[in-house]
C-alpha cells in the first residue's frame, strides 16, 4: 500500500465478515473475561473488569449485524479508549468472535449497499483486504450506538 490513503486497522471477523477498527482507537484486546450482565439495557450488556477499573461491554455481532447477542461464545474483547466531540472521552469494550491482524488499508467511502449494513450505522467505508473486503467501522458510531458517548458526558458532568 505505503500511500497516503492507507491507515492502519485492526482487522476482526464476525462470523464470515471481516471488519476493521481504526488501530489509534483500540487500546488493547483481551481474552473474553468474566462479564456481570446488566439486565434491562439493550446495548450495553456487561460490564467487567480490566486492571481494576469497570468497563462497559457491547456484542459486536448484534451491533453490526442485529444478531442476538450470546457472551457464551467464545471470541475476544477489543477495548476501544478515543476521544469523543466535546472532549469527552469513550472507553468500552467491544466482543467479536475473533480478532485478525493489524493491517495497512485505503478506505474507500461504502457504497449504499454497504453503508448501514445489518441494524448499524457503524460500517462507513470498505477496504481490500486479501482476496475480499474488509468493512471499516466508525467506533464513534459504535460508541453512539451503545449509549457510551451520554455515559461519557454524564460521567464528566458528574466530576
């Protein structure tokens, strides 16, 4: 790749989809850990703890494809820690079934088909990657989507 263009993702899978996340978004992954479920909120469906500090959890798979959320199956935990309009900041974590590679990609605007895929507003540009394509996603729009982006200027507020 090596031009302009290109920026470097992380790529993930959901079931036969491969998606990518902006890298300067992701703080780190994780293996799936012990999650306390939270009844009675639809996006944000645990919470857990990673080096002594909550963190929210939504299901990757719901959020961009609509499928109902199962925490039972096995995968990874991507943290997502970037900066929010206003300043405010978003930390959550992410569940996907599993996590590829970090890799260079030039984005491209996704096309209407594309753009919106599943229940999500989340996937707005698409990449080649390898022999397929790889859906990017906005982690601000994941961020709006689990309610993450109110939580953060609550918790500011709050402060």
């Amino acid at each position: 790749m090596g031009t302009e263009r290109a920026r470097t993702f992380l790529t993930f899978r959901q079931g036969e989809v491969v998606y990518a996340l902006p890298v300067a978004a992701v703080e780190s992954v994780v293996e799936k850990p012990r999650v306390t479920k939270l009844p009675g909120h639809s996006a944000v469906k645990g919470v857990f703890n990673l080096r002594g500090s909550p963190v929210a959890l939504g299901d990757l798979r719901e959020m961009l494809e609509g499928g109902a959320s199962d925490l039972e199956r096995s995968g990874a935990v991507i943290v997502l820690n970037f900066g929010l309009p206003g300043g405010f900041r978003a930390r959550f974590g992410a569940f996907a079934d599993g996590v590829d590679e970090v890799v260079e990609l030039e984005a491209e605007p996704a096309n209407e088909r594309l753009a919106g895929l599943g229940s999500s507003r989340a996937v707005t540009e698409v990449a080649r990657h390898n022999e397929d394509f790889a859906l990017l996603v906005d982690p601000v729009a994941l961020a709006v989507e689990m309610g993450v982006d109110a939580l953060a200027h609550q918790a500011a507020e709050a402060s």
